[in-house]
C-alpha cells in the first residue's frame, strides 16, 4: 500500500479553502499512487482561531465529511483525518482542548 502523507498549514478558520486543498492534494496522491492521504489534525478549521472554533466544529456526518466522502470517492483514495467536532467545546470555553 502506498501512503501519502499531507503536511499544510491550511487556512486557519477557511473550511472552504482547505476544503479544496484537500481535492487538490487528494487528486495529486491518487495519481502518483496513492491509495490512503493521511491529513494533519484539525486542518480543517485551523489551529488557533480562538471562539471561531465553536461555529467551524460539526457533527460527524456534517457537510465537510460528505464533501471529504465525496472527495475520496471522486478520486479513488482514502482520506484519514481528525476532525473538530461540535459538543466537544463547551460555549463558554471554546479554545479548550478536545477530551480524548
């Protein structure tokens, strides 16, 4: 199996823009190869986007994991990645960290 490893800074609190990093960068791992594009944790909304965080996180079957599904599917890879999901922050403490 033939890994592709992702290493960005992405575009703190811009899930549209990393959104369509990701198509890009899955699109150039399946056609080198690749059957499985591990991503960075938390890319998706940023690291350090204070407040943001708690209107950026969703569910586990929110809109960006069907356009990621979506991605996937369209390019034939497997996409590994962690996501901010809601609940996790409380309201009054959005830059907590995720419980394990």
């Amino acid at each position: 199996m033939k890994l592709a490893l992702w290493q960005t800074a992405g575009f703190p609190a811009d899930t549209v823009a990393n959104l369509g990093a990701l198509e890009t960068t899955a699109r150039a791992a399946a056609t080198a190869g690749a059957s499985l594009l591990l991503c960075p944790e938390c890319w998706l909304c940023g690291y350090n986007i204070g407040a943001a965080v708690a209107t950026l996180a969703e569910q586990r079957d929110g809109i960006s994991s069907q356009v990621i599904a979506g991605i996937a599917r369209r390019n034939n890879i497997a996409i590994r990645l962690r996501l901010t999901r809601s609940g996790i922050f409380p309201a009054d403490r959005s830059t907590t960290r995720p419980r394990s």
